[in-house]
C-alpha cells in the first residue's frame, strides 16, 4: 500500500514531507527525485531546508515561519494554501504551491503540488500586461496631449457670445479627442459661423478635424466674395485633394458641415449645408433648412452643387448648427435614437430660456436619455440668437 501511494506521489508531481517539532524533517516522499532531482533520503533532517533554499537568509526565515505553522498548526489553526519557491538539484527553481495539517505523534504534514507551469504562466502574462498599462499609460498621455492640441485651435466659446446677443456651444466628444468641432470666422462685413462633423470619431477624426479646420480658414482668406455654397465648393476640391495628392486610391474620408454666414447689419443671414441641416426657431415655430446631399472630400471626381438659402433675421431668432451625434444618441425605455423630431420638442421647449441657460438644458436632456448608454458619437450643438 505504501508502495502505491508513493507511486501516485510521483504520477501527480506531489510533495509530502513530516516535519517534527524541532523543525526536522522526519519523511519526504520519493516523488522528491522526479519534482526537485534529490533523492528523499538526501533531504531529511535540516539537509531540506539547506539544500532546496537559495541562501542562508532565506533558510532562516523559512525556518522561522515553519515554526510559527507548527505551532498554529498545533492550536488547530491551520494556514491557507500557500506557495514557495524550492531549488532544484540543477540549481533551477520550482514553485510548490504547499496544505499543511497535523499529522500522527504531533507532527506537521505538508503537501506540495508543482505549480511551476502556471506561476510561469502567470508571471509572463502580469509581464505582458504590465507592458500593455504601459504603452496604454503612453498612447492615454499622447492622446491627452493632442487634445489640448484641438483644443487650442477651437475659437473661445465666449467669442460668440461677443458676436452675437448671445450663443453657447454644446461640445461633448465621444473619446477625449473630437471628429467634430465648432468654428467662427470674422470678415469685413459678416460673421461665418460653422458645426462640422469629420468622418470617424477619436484620433482618426481629430487629425482630419484639425486640417478640415484649417483649409476652411484658407478658402475663406482665399475668397473675395466669399458666399456659404462657394465656399463649401472650394472646400470640397481642397479636401479631395490633400487626402489624395500623389495616391493610387481615393481616400474614403470627408466631412459633413453645416455653414452660415451672419451679416454684422443683422438684416440677413445665407445658409448652405453639406448633408448637414440648420434649424431656426422663430416665434414658436420651427424652419429648417436642409443641406445638399453632397459631403465634402467623398466622390471624387463627382460634380457637386451646392445651394444656398438667403434668410431675412428678425428680432430674437435663434439658429442651431449641429452635427448628427446629438440625435443619433441611443438611449429611452426602448433604447431608441433621440432623432430629429425629440430634438426639435427640446429646442421648442427651450425657447423662452435664456440663450445661456440652453447649453446646460440640452446636456441635462441629452444625459436624462442616454442613462446609462454609451455615447454613440461626437457632439457639438452651436446655438445662436440674433
């Protein structure tokens, strides 16, 4: 019988060692040899703990420990698993995760099984993941930096309040950095007021942000009758041809914009959009007015018309420029889109309120329907009263 359980002690690469109150050890099993190379007799006495030990610190403080065990062990406190690390007869190290009881003639059992396989499992993937928290901890301060970058290029949301009798912009992107932006631009005898929405969202649509951004400015110094659809028409050629200057392909990237440009007199405004609409509220009722559908940059080679809508102002209108990221946002008992028609209630509903006070209602509703959703796509919302 003895012989067969020495035998399944070996199959299993299971250690069994008695332990006397001295701190001997009295019996190791012959599983010894195939787990740690030692023959079992070459480890009884202090010889187990001189020779499976690294140095003499060590052996001290394993000592120390096996005798505080014994002794818990004795007032029927018995540790939990546990694990050490035992040296091999080839000097290699094998981790032994150790159960201790008491045994017959107030001895100290411990049985070890060989959990070398999966501690070095282990140590390789916490190895891993400590490089992945690192190259995260890097790209999240990279990422944080470039939107301090977007952010410097974006106008003070106090300029329109400053151009207009008062305005607010409604910007929430949906990572840290933004595929949608706002954007003012102040000529001799008019204001040009933008809501742009990039292909893509995070850092792909910041980088097409920040140039869509800056060819806007540079087809408008560029214009001397400088109309909304003539200057989406410019852009369009402009966009198309720095994503695809000296490629083999078209790049499948562009932009939807809605664009309107505000006359300092106050008598008028002209609107046109790329697949982007306006929204006018004006003594309770709503106008919108609908954008081309034609993107800016996409269909190269596709001749593209865009139209414009002359507005005559009138005293206390106010003009939404949005992108889709506010509507499209999922959330409701049914887990639906908000869509345009919720949107329009909330900027009827919103009327009477202060142009101040909108940005902080239409985030509140907007937080109230998504719960606890994700956010679906960047936002910005561009509010404007005349």
């Amino acid at each position: 019988m003895e012989e067969l359980s020495e035998l399944i002690l070996e199959k299993l690469n299971t250690l069994v060692i008695v332990v006397n109150e001295q701190g001997s050890v009295d019996y190791v099993s012959s599983s010894s040899l195939k787990v740690l190379g030692y023959d079992s007799k070459l480890l009884l006495g202090d010889a187990w703990w001189d020779l499976t030990r690294n140095s003499k610190e060590e052996i001290a403080i394993v000592k120390n420990i096996s005798r505080r065990m014994f002794s818990e062990c004795q007032k029927g406190f018995f540790p939990q698993p546990y694990e050490r690390l035992l040296k091999t007869s080839s000097g290699k190290n094998k981790w032994i995760l150790w159960n201790t009881t008491i045994g017959p003639e107030n001895t100290m059992v411990a049985i070890g099984y060989d959990i070398t396989e999966r501690k070095t499992a282990e140590q390789k993937l916490l190895k891993a993941n400590a490089v992945l928290v690192q190259h995260n901890a890097e790209m999240l301060e990279s990422i944080n930096y470039a939107q301090r970058i977007q952010q410097s290029i974006l106008p003070p949301k106090l300029k329109i309040e400053q151009l207009f009798n008062g305005g607010f912009v409604l910007y929430k992107p949906k990572d840290i950095v933004s595929g949608d932006f706002y954007w003012f631009y102040e000529k001799s005898d008019a204001f040009y007021v933008a809501a742009v929405d990039c292909t893509g969202h995070g850092v792909p649509g910041a980088l097409l942000s920040v140039l869509a951004n800056s060819l806007l400015k540079n087809v408008i110094d560029g214009c001397n009758f400088c109309e909304p659809a003539q200057i989406l028409y410019e852009l369009d050629i402009e966009l198309h041809k720095e994503l695809n200057s000296g490629k083999d392909y078209l790049a499948s990237d562009g932009m939807d914009i809605s664009l309107c440009k505000f006359y300092k007199d106050k008598t008028k405004a002209v609107f046109a959009g790329a697949f982007r609409p306006m929204i006018l509220v004006r003594n309770s009722e709503i106008f919108e007015f609908k954008g081309n559908r034609n993107p800016i940059g996409f269909y190269g080679g596709t001749e593209k018309l865009f139209e414009q809508t002359e507005i005559v102002l009138k005293a206390n209108d106010t003009f939404y420029l949005y992108s889709d990221g506010y509507i499209d946002q999922f959330g409701g008992e049914r887990n639906k889109k908000l869509n345009k028609r919720r949107f329009k209630e909330l900027l009827l509903t919103m009327e009477t309120m202060d142009i101040s006070e909108q940005e902080a209602f239409l985030e509140y509703a907007f937080n109230n329907w998504k719960q606890d959703s994700e956010q679906t796509d960047d936002i910005v919302v561009v509010g404007i009263r005349i």
